[in-house]
C-alpha cells in the first residue's frame, strides 16, 4: 500500500501534512504525449477521502515502531 502526505506551499492549508492511503490515480496527457498522473485520490487515516493535484502529493515516511 502507497502512504502519500499532503503538501502545500500554505501551511495553514487543513490538509496540510495529513497522511493517507491512495486508492486511486488519474492518468492523462503530459508533455509530448508521454502519459502522466493527473489527479491522486487519498483515504485519510481518519477516513476522510480527497483528490488533489499529483503535485499537492510526497511519499509518507513512515515512523518507526520501537
């Protein structure tokens, strides 16, 4: 299972660093015709689910369990 954070250049933004699982991943037109991720639909831990840009996404680093 993919674990995505949220990022945004505004820290204030509600979503920001919220951790999620992604369900589901767009795909359309990049540059020169090669296909790219358009849009990444996220279930939250507190099951909320959102889509938002690919961009607005990074890799979670998950914490280490002692």
């Amino acid at each position: 299972m993919i674990r995505l954070r949220y990022v945004s250049r505004d820290h204030s933004h509600p979503l920001y660093g919220k951790v999620g699982a992604l369900i589901a991943q767009g795909g359309g037109r990049g540059k020169k015709g090669c296909k790219s991720p358009v849009n990444r639909l996220v279930r939250f831990d507190d099951g909320t689910e959102v889509v938002a840009p690919w961009g607005n996404w990074r890799l979670a680093r998950e914490e280490a369990q002692r």
